[in-house]
C-alpha cells in the first residue's frame, strides 16, 4: 500500500532488447509446443500426423509472432518499438518455433518408426496420383509425374522434418512481416 503522502511512482518500462528476447522466447516455445501437441493430437485420434491436417497446428505461428509484437510495443509504451525491434521479436518468435516443430516431427517420426512412415508414404503416393490425375492431359508430362512419385516413395524423416521447419517459417513470416510493419508504431 502506498502511503497518502507519496506520489504514484510508474514502474519502469522494459528496455527494447530485453523484452524482444523474452517474448521471442515465451511466444516462440508456447507456439512450437502447440505445434507439437497438434501432431500428438493427430496421432492419438488416430490421423495421419505428417498429412496435410499438420499444417492446421502450424497456422498458429503466424499469430503467436503478432501477438509477441503486440505484446511488445505494450511493454515498451510509452516510446515505440520501432520496425527492428517489432520485426526481430516476431522472426526470432517464427525461428524458435519453427525449430520446435520440425523437432516435434523428426522426434514424433523417430518414436512412431518405420510402420508409420510406410503409412505415410503411401498416402503421400496416393495424393500426388490424384493431382496428377486432376492436372490437364496437356500440361502432363510421363517423365515429370514418375519423378514425382518416386520422390512420394523416397521420403525420409529428415524430409518430414525440413518441410515442417519450411512451412512453419514460411506461414511464420508470412504472419510476422505485416504485423511488424503495422505494430510497429
């Protein structure tokens, strides 16, 4: 309790670099757990974990990086974060999170073993024969499709893994850049 006597003191705002390091790591790891969780998720109800359905869990990367540049130009007030700060905060959020996903695949992979990569393999096969059934007769190429299908054969963990990683920080940074700019001030 503050005593009658004594003016109201504001508390101290965060410094800049401070907060961006502290929300990159909060929002990066909550992000890349939820991502994590998700295929858990997908395993137990018993889906498929590395279908398409994986990038249902990834999309909560692109707001968990808006939300870390929210949350810092909050922290900051009443000065601005600016454009590196605000753009720093919501990569390093992307980054972390990526890392933490394709961890969560290659580790989930690992676990599951070769049983579940067969499955996922053949359900890769199957996709890429329905968009190749769907593409124009005139736009299909023998050569091009085999190539396609062999690559659907030839999928490894590591595979699952760097796709993970390339899609969260795709649809990570896709989120962070406008949210930087616009957060910025």
């Amino acid at each position: 309790m503050v005593p009658l006597n004594e003016p109201l003191r504001s508390q101290p705002t965060a410094t800049g670099m401070a907060a961006v390091g502290r929300l990159a790591l909060r929002f990066g790891i909550g992000a890349g757990l939820v991502c994590g969780l998700w295929l858990l998720f997908l395993h137990f109800t018993g889906n498929e974990p590395f279908s398409p359905k994986q990038i249902m869990g990834l999309l909560v990367v692109p707001f968990a990086a808006a939300g870390s540049q929210w949350l810092l130009r909050r922290e900051v007030a009443p000065a601005r974060p600016g454009i590196g700060r605000s753009l720093a905060v919501g990569g390093s959020t992307v980054v972390l999170a990526a890392l933490l996903a394709a961890g969560s695949t290659l580790g989930l992979a690992s676990a599951l073993g070769d049983k579940a990569l067969a499955y996922s393999r053949a359900e890769l096969i199957e996709i890429t024969r329905v968009q190749q059934k769907l593409r124009p007769k005139e736009k299909r190429n023998a050569q091009f499709e085999k190539e396609e299908l062999a690559q659907a054969a030839a999928i490894s963990t590591a595979d699952l893994a760097r796709a993970t990683f390339t899609w969260t920080l795709l649809l990570g940074m896709l989120g962070a850049l406008p949210a930087g700019i616009f957060l910025r001030k």
